[in-house]
C-alpha cells in the first residue's frame, strides 16, 4: 500500500480477518506434510491469538487431535447462510 503499517495493526487485522491457520511442512523424506491445525481466537496482548486443533505427532507420524472447535457455531451460521443460495 506505500505505507508503513505498525506490526500490532498488522497482527490484529490477520486475527480479525483469518479463522483457521493449516500449517504444511517437510518431511525427512521431502514430502510435504500437514503438521497442524489451529483456530484463531483473536488478539491479545500484542499477539495472534491460537487453539490448537490438530498437532502431529512426530513420534508416531500421525496427526493428533489436540482441541475442540471452539466457534463452531461461526461456522454453522456460515453453513446455513449458503443453504438459501444453492
């Protein structure tokens, strides 16, 4: 934009504009892996603020559930917003 932003603007516009965060990476085999999973809950003292959903477990290679959805009723009113459009 030109402009210089603040990093704490920065930060609270992702939180305000981002609900899940899927991180991917590699593997010691090269390939790419889903290693978590996590729900934005918002922003708090200078930082994104995160609800881990899902973590993989590099011992047994397998990805973990960790948490419960914790604004899942967004995403029903989301779900139920659509149904009229289809």
């Amino acid at each position: 934009m030109g402009m210089d932003m603040p990093l704490e603007a920065i930060r609270r516009q992702i939180a305000s504009g981002i609900d899940i965060f899927v991180q991917l990476g590699r593997g010691r085999d090269k390939k790419r892996r889903l290693m978590s999973v996590a729900e934005v809950e918002g922003f708090a003292d200078g930082q994104v603020m995160l609800h881990m959903l899902y973590e993989r477990d590099w011992k047994d290679g397998v990805l973990k559930k960790t948490g419960e959805l914790k604004n899942g009723e967004k995403w029903e009113r989301e779900e139920h917003a659509h149904e009229d459009h289809i």
